[in-house]
C-alpha cells in the first residue's frame, strides 16, 4: 500500500490549475454508451476511478482512443452484452460506484444490463433505490440476485416515458434516469431531479447529440424521447472540489495561491462558503486569488450564535466539501458546527485531527462542533490512514500546515479522486514523497 510522508509548516506560493471534474467525467464517459457514433470528451482527469471506468467500457466493446493527455474519442458501435455475464465484468464494475450509471444508457439501447453492486467510499449507507424506481417508472424490469451480489435491468419491449417525482434528488440517480429516458419513447417529466453543474452538463451534452431535454438547471426537467443519437465534442468543467480543496490549502497553510480556470459562474456558494470562514480571495477573470493570511475569522449568524455549515443537494454546499470547511476551521478563531446531513460515516476521520492536536467535539456521527486554534498552536504531524477521498485530502491539508512530518497511509483513496496531487502541490512548494 502506497502512503504519503509530509513534511508540514511550509507556506507555498504559485499557480495550480484544478483537474477536470471527476463526477462529471463518471456520468458522460457512462454517456457514450447512448449512441453508436463518436464522442470526443476533454479534460478528462487522470484519476484511478475514471481511468477504471474507460477501462471497463473498452473490455464492454467500446472503441477508445486516447486523442491527447485529457482527451479521449469513444465509439460504442459494437458493445458485447455478454461480458456482463463475466466474472471479470463484475470484478471490475464492483470496485467503482459509477459503474452504476451503464444502466441508464444500456437497458434504453439494448433493453438490458446487469451490475454488480458497486464500490466507492465507505461513508455510510449509499441506497441505490432511486436508480432502479426510476427505471422501473419508465417500464424497466429490476431484478436483484442475493447469491451473487448482481442488479439485472431488463426493458425487452423499449421504455415510455412517464412522470416521476424522485424520493430523493439523487445526482447519479437522475443521471441514470436522464440516460434512459432520452432513448425512451415519449415524454419524461422528472420532478425534485438533481440540479447540479455536472448533471447539466450531460444534458447539455444530450442535447448536442440530438436529445431533447427541457429545464436544464432546474429540478423539472422534460425529456421527449427521440430515436437514436448523434455524436458530439464535450468538454468537462474544472473539478469544483479540488478548487474548494486548494482554497482551503492556501489558508491552512498561509500561502498565495491562485487557482486558474475555476468556472467561476460554476461554482455556486463555494466561494461564499469559505468566505464565511474568514478566507479572503479574489476573482481575477477565472482565476481565484487567494493571499497569505496570518488569521482568519469564522463569521457569526446575525444574532451572534456560533456558525453552522451544513451539506445540502445543489445549490446548497456540497457534501464533498464540509470535510474540507472542518479542517481549515481548526487553525481559524472562532467556532462553527459542521452538520454533516447526508452520509452518517463521514465526520468519522475527526479522531486524527484530535491526535494532530485540533479541539473538536464529535457530537453524533453527523455533526462535530471546531474550536478554532487561532493558530495559537500548530497541529503536531502523526501517522494517519485515508478512509475516504475527500478525508483523505483533509488529512492531507492537516498534514501541511502541521508542525513536524506526518506519515498518512491508503492513499490509494486520495488517487480515486485526485490526479497527481503530490506533483501538483510540491510544484508550489509542498514536501510530499510517495512511497509504495
């Protein structure tokens, strides 16, 4: 197991460009598998989860060529529905959650595919009844086989749109859903739908590829079905995660960074977000500029009560990011209560930064309340493990700003979801050696 030592205490200075969006590559990299022409996809990030994806969709028959560093053209005018049924087909699509969005595409296509239940973070219970309901309204067979693992989706005689409202604004589950019912004959309306930027973004790449989906940035959307799909150009937004990861960096680390390219418009109140925590940034054209800052103050509500972040669908703040908000609250001055909504198992890496020395009270496996330290005391370096991506990243920006070398293992989590971070940070001035 590969494992990451790093040296803290050092401010780093320069620019660094965030990597396409890893949750958008998963949905329209699934996306290809609607049409038989080409699809040529840019800024594909060079991630261990969307490199595993590729892979599985070429062993499905699906033509890949790899164009430049980031862009790759697919054609899945020859797919071989029987590698399902293989043992090596379940091996691989059970290591990666976003395996599960080639149902969508494939049993509207096809009128048939099978999954076996897919992997991912371990963050607590991930249900994926949304998926299948939906497809199921749309006229699709689920079947579950308890013995081997596996979802089998069958449609033998096509799929009819229909409406829906979702249990939950599920983000791959509307993904899923969009994805059959462009294929679908008739009207979709799909209700309480995820809204996010990478969701509008496979419907923005539907759409230029023939399909015809109303409401995009909304949570209505209308899909009509149509016949078949075209081929198209589609290029990934840059990944709001890491940009919130690396603003959060800069002021953990006290260091001058500015992020390029960010999509701006993008990235909803994630700026703001952080803002609250007291970070300074600045927008120059795309690019986001954040100084060195000795202190930086958490904000109070109105009435002067102690702040509370909290996860939320789209446009709330992603739960992918409240991991990263409760470690740079650590070294802030003030108090804020990270509530952790979504995923009951996330705030569990809380315990290591209670090692490294931070002040911080595990109320309940949704919530934690942070101390700031004021940077009154540095956090200690320590030997830690990474048990999810985005903790991982946590772990990773503790480390940096932590005074002596800490040692954090598993990172085999941190490059799922981020593409040479190590190379990327040292470039700016980080001290980070992988070891194997």
């Amino acid at each position: 197991m590969a494992k990451f030592i790093v040296e803290g205490g050092h401010q780093l200075k320069g620019e660094i460009t965030p990597q396409g969006a890893k949750n958008e590559a998963l949905q329209v990299i699934c996306g290809v598998l609607s049409t038989a022409e080409k699809v040529t996809i840019n800024n594909i990030p060079d991630i261990r989860d969307v490199n595993k994806l590729i892979d599985l969709l070429r062993r499905l028959g699906v033509k890949v060529e790899q164009l430049t560093k980031d862009s790759y053209s697919f054609q899945s005018d020859n797919i071989d529905l029987d590698y399902m049924e293989t043992e090596e087909f379940a091996k691989l699509a059970a290591q990666l959650r976003g395996s599960i969005m080639i149902l969508g595409p494939l049993v509207s296509r096809f009128g048939i595919a099978k999954i076996p239940r897919p992997g991912g973070d371990k963050i607590g219970r991930r249900r994926l009844d949304t998926h299948f309901t939906g497809l199921e309204n749309l006229g699709a067979t689920f079947t579950y086989n308890d013995d081997k693992g596996s979802f089998s989706v069958t449609a033998e005689n096509g799929l009819n749109g229909c409406y829906m409202l979702l249990d939950e604004a599920s983000v791959t589950g509307t993904a899923n859903i969009v994805m059959a019912a462009v294929l679908s004959n008739g009207v979709t309306t799909i209700y309480n739908a995820a809204c996010e930027p990478y969701l509008q973004q496979l419907c923005k790449m539907f759409n230029r590829m023939g399909a015809k989906i109303e409401g995009v940035g909304s949570n209505l959307l209308k899909i009509t079905g149509v016949t078949k799909l075209d081929g198209c150009e589609h290029t990934i937004l840059p990944d709001m995660i890491e940009i919130g990861s690396f603003i959060g960096l800069a002021a953990m680390t006290k260091s001058e960074i500015t992020i390029k390219n960010v999509a701006y418009n993008e990235l909803g109140i994630i700026p703001a977000t952080f803002k609250k925590l007291g970070i300074k940034m600045e927008l120059r054209g795309d690019d986001i500029y954040i100084p060195s800052q000795d202190v930086y103050e958490i904000s109070t509500f109105i009435d002067g009560s102690i702040m509370t972040l909290t996860d939320a669908i789209w446009p709330g703040f992603t739960p992918d990011l409240l991991s990263i908000a409760l470690v740079v609250a650590t070294q802030a001055k003030g108090s804020v209560l990270i509530h952790q909504k979504m995923f009951e198992s996330r705030l569990f890496f809380v315990d290591k930064l209670i090692d490294m020395g931070a002040q911080i009270i595990l109320c309940d496996p949704h919530r934690a309340t942070i101390i700031g330290l004021e940077r009154k005391t540095q956090l200690k370096a320590i030997e830690m493990s990474s048990p999810d991506i985005r903790a991982g990243v946590s772990l990773l920006i503790a480390a940096l700003s932590a005074k002596g070398t800490s040692t954090i293992h598993n990172i085999e989590q941190i490059d799922r979801g981020y593409q040479d971070i190590e190379g990327r940070l040292n470039r700016i001035g980080a001290k980070i050696v992988r070891q194997d």
